[in-house]
C-alpha cells in the first residue's frame, strides 16, 4: 500500500508511505530541499538521504547523496564493456555517453552496503551550452573513491553534440582458487586493482534534412592481477536518413587475463553487431495514418582462443496505429564450430530459436496486451544439429501466454497473468501459473494502492 499525501499545501513537499504482503514497509518525504527513503523487511533494513540545490541554483548545482546506495552508468560499462546480443529487432545495443550514476534506495533493495555520494555540475556559465559533470562515489564495495566526470558541448545551433567522460577507481577482486588440481588461468590471490575508462561520442542530427550521425568509441583499461594493464576498445556508428536508421558496433579484447572491475573474467574475442530498422507511413483510412516498422540485426562473437563462435539474428515486423499495436519477431540463436582454435569454422549448430507474438489496445478507457512466446532449445544430440530445421520433439521448449490489463481512469486498476509450459524431448515438464494486479485509488491528497501476486504449478 502506498500513501500519499502533499502535508504542506503551500510547499512541494510530499510524503509516501509504502506496505506489502511481503512484510515490506517504507516511507518516502520529498522537499526541494531534499528526498528521504527508508525500508525494512523481518531482517533488512535500508535508508537513503539526498540533499540538493539543483531546484535553486540552476547553474551551479549540487548533490549529496548517502545510504544504502546503487551503482549505475558508466560503471556498469566498466563492469561489462562487451555489446549487447539480445533479441529485440527493434534496438540497436548502442550505447550513449553518460557519467556515474547513482541511486537511492527502493522497497526491493536490501543487499547494498552504505555509501556516500556526492556530484557538482557546472552548466551554461558561459555563453556556448558547455555542461561539466564531476562525481565522486566513496563505498566499502570498492578499494578506493570512483571519481567520474563528463564534458558536454552543443554546436551549429545545436545540431551537434560532442560528449567525453572519464571513470576510474580501485575495485577489489577475488582470488581464483578451486578445488580441481587443474586451473584454466594462472593462480592469483584477492586483492585490489586500478579500472578504468575513457568514452567519447558525437551525435549530428541536421534540422533541414532529417539525417543525422551517431558515432561513439570506448576504451577501458584494467590492471591485472599479475601487473601489467589490458585494455579492450568499443565503436558504436549509426546513420539516420529519415525514416531508416543503419546501426554497426565493434568490441575488441585481445588479452587473456582481462579482469573487470566487478571481477568478472573476460576472454580474448572480437563482436561485432550491425542492424537495421526502418519505418514506413501507411495510410489505412481517409484521415487514419499507420506505421509499418521493419527490424533486422545480427550479432557474433569471435572467440580468438576457443573453437565455437555464437551467432545470433533478430528480425520482425510491427505495425502500429492510434488503436493497437502488433509485433511479431524472430530470433535464432546459432553455433559456428571448427576443429580447432586455430582453424576456420566449418559447422553451423542450432542453439535456440524465439518467436514472439505482441498485441497492444489502446481503448478509452483499457490498455490490454497479449504477449505469445515460443523458445526452442536444441539438443547437442540432434542429428538435425548442423541444420536449421526446427521441425523436431528433441531438445526442451518453453511455451508462454501472458496477459496484461490496465485501465486508463481516475482510480486505476493493473492485472497480469501467465502461463508457462515447459517440455523435453516432447513430453511436458512443467505448468505454472502466475498471476498479478495492482489498484490504486487516487484522490486530491491521498494515493492508495495495493498489490497482490501468486503462482503455482498445476
């Protein structure tokens, strides 16, 4: 349940109050001035304050945020620089230049140790829009201040944006100790490591022709267990003519021992990632205009000390209209094999394939959605493995139907349902069921809302 109520009429100032099945409870009070959070479940507890001028001081302002606090931004491209492969045809996996983000705590976060957080922002002091970001972030998560900033600049009325940032720390790692007598990697124990990066980015988008240009490049640099520093890079390249977007990125890590700052190990491979999507008007009645859009992309990893190299392609179509909106998308997951690392592949294995059906209406007074999935998992064993034919019972599948509701009044009133089914080799599995809804009673000082879930197997 939430409460929420404006206690001084005269002043932007709100309290929240927040309660749930799960024994969850939180409380929220929101100044100009000021936001604080706190939640508590049997056992967790969390709590987060943030000062701010940003409402008084426009070109000058700062933050102060402490608490249980979240990481975000260009720190979780540090932790994984690598591209995006997932399976929407309709995103691109570009990334945009951005500096270190953090966030207070919410009523599901319990694990985050406490922290402190501070940011200054230099912006319009003088004439040209130059904008200077500068944060620090000081957390027992990390062996060492992660200090980040970021310079933004706009040029020819605006059509240009140029934008750098930079963020480096000491993160700790641990050792890679294991009970086989066999180690993949050279022994290290725990200890500390200096990460870095450096990204910048332009973005051109003329007003009189509709194009525009999108380039941006990464580099991170990561001291290693051993001593000496790795580095891997990332571009990120797309035009825009019109109505029609062309989108290509590159990664590239060369090392063997390249270690994150969140610890994660990254192997030597080269990505690569290149898409299209384009949308063209439809005019369905007299005075009635759609959209058809078209989204095809495709991703593969070049692993440079391995045999086996993942593929994967998206496509899809969707339709959209001031009434409803359909999709419908494909995505085939793939396997390219040689005989050895150092030999070209030679074989193409099927992984997975995922279809998905989407239908969106926007009523007056109702938005329902109807999302239909159909994920296939092959098996190593298939004798159809080094083909594409998906007319098979081996392997595992995982059916899904869901249905989702929400209203568009005053007082609202949101439901979701699913249901799943999993099988293997044909024969069925698993049936689950799982169900939600949200209401919400709105009134002129008072916001109420509940919530209730469950889910079962059958």
């Amino acid at each position: 349940m939430i409460l929420n109520w404006p206690f001084f009429a005269t002043t932007p100032a709100r309290l929240e109050m927040y309660a749930d099945t799960q024994k969850t409870a939180g409380i929220k009070i929101l100044t100009p001035l000021m936001e604080f959070r706190t939640a508590n479940r049997p056992d967790k507890f969390n709590i987060g304050l943030l000062l701010t001028t940003g409402n008084y001081i426009k070109q000058l302002p700062f933050e102060l945020k402490v608490g249980n606090l979240s990481a975000s931004g260009s720190l979780s491209r540090l932790n994984s620089p690598e591209l995006s492969n997932g399976t929407s045809p309709f995103s691109n996996g570009l990334i945009s230049t951005t500096p270190l983000s953090i966030s207070l705590p919410g009523t599901s976060s319990f694990s985050k140790p406490e922290s402190s957080f501070c940011q200054i922002k230099f912006k319009d002091l003088i004439k040209k829009p130059l904008s200077v970001t500068m944060n620090l972030w000081v957390s027992p998560e990390n062996a060492s201040p992660v200090f980040s900033t970021m310079i933004s600049n706009k040029f020819f009325s605006n059509q240009l944006s140029l934008n750098t940032q930079f963020t480096a720390g000491n993160f700790f790692y641990d050792d890679n100790s294991t009970s086989s007598w066999f180690l993949e990697s050279p022994f290290y124990e725990a200890g500390s490591h200096f990460c870095s990066m450096f990204q910048f980015s332009s973005d051109y988008k003329s007003k009189k022709s509709k194009a525009g240009l999108y380039s941006g490049l990464m580099a991170v640099l990561y001291e290693t267990p051993f001593g000496p520093y790795t580095a891997a890079y990332r571009a990120d390249v797309k035009v825009t003519i019109k109505r029609t977007e062309f989108s290509t990125s590159a990664f590239l890590n060369q090392y063997e021992d390249v270690l994150t700052s969140s610890g994660k190990k990254h192997e030597p491979c080269c990505q690569f990632k290149a898409g299209v999507i384009t949308s063209k008007p439809l005019l369905l009645k007299s005075t009635e205009l759609a959209f058809l859009k078209f989204g095809l992309n495709g991703y593969t990893r070049f692993n440079l000390m391995k045999a086996e190299h993942p593929v994967r392609i998206n496509t899809g179509l969707q339709l959209n209209t001031s009434l409803t909106s359909i999709s419908f998308s494909v995505s085939e997951t793939m396997l390219l094999t040689a005989q050895s690392a150092e030999l070209a592949p030679d074989k193409l294995k099927n992984q997975s394939a995922l279809i998905q059906i989407n239908n969106s209406w926007y009523l007056k007074k109702l938005t329902p959605s109807l999302l239909l999935s159909i994920e296939k998992q092959f098996s190593d064993s298939m004798e159809q493995a080094n083909t594409l034919d998906l007319d098979t019972t081996q392997g595992r599948t995982k059916y899904k139907l869901q249905l989702n509701i929400a209203s568009n009044t005053k007082h609202k009133v949101s439901g979701s349902s699913a249901v799943t089914l999993s099988s293997k080799d044909g024969q069925i599995t698993e049936k689950k069921f799982s169900a939600a809804i949200t209401g919400t009673l709105n009134f002129k000082h008072l916001k109420v809302q509940a919530k209730a879930s469950a889910s079962f197997d059958f």
